[in-house]
C-alpha cells in the first residue's frame, strides 16, 4: 500500500520570520490593509511504501526531525492518508 504524506514545516511563531515580514510587508505596500502577520514555511508531498501507517509515521517523524526541518526554529506537522 502507498501513502501518501504531507508535510507542513513552519516558523515557530514566537520567533521572527523575515520572509513573512517581507511579504506582509510588500502586500501592504500593494494595497493589500489588514495583514496582521504572515508566515512563509515548505511543503512537502511524499509518497512511500511501507510495511504499515505506523512505520511510516516513525520514518517520516524521524526525518522530519532529522532533515526537512530544524527544531531550533522550526515546527513541522504530518498527515498520512
């Protein structure tokens, strides 16, 4: 069975996100009133074959962790369909 991942990495929101800042920035510029904040992060959609959810939870929680985000600064969240 395949199964497919996404993946969501943002910006831990008690830390500065300079990207955001520049684009809520340059839509106020465009007109664009009321942004309160805006957050830029990745994601990611993959697709496996493990044995069962469970593994497949474990490896993508692990790389996650590992690889396609920094915990310092980062949080990540998965939904397996």
């Amino acid at each position: 069975m395949i199964f497919s991942v996404q993946v969501k990495v943002m910006p831990l929101k008690e830390l500065l996100d300079p990207q955001g800042k520049a684009v809520q920035n340059a839509l106020e510029h465009l007109g664009y009133n009321g942004i309160s904040a805006v957050h830029v992060g990745k994601y990611l959609e993959i697709e496996l074959n493990p044995a069962d959810q469970a593994i497949a939870r474990r490896q993508l929680d692990e790389a996650c962790h590992k690889f396609l985000s920094n915990p310092v600064i980062e949080d990540y969240r998965l939904e397996i369909e």
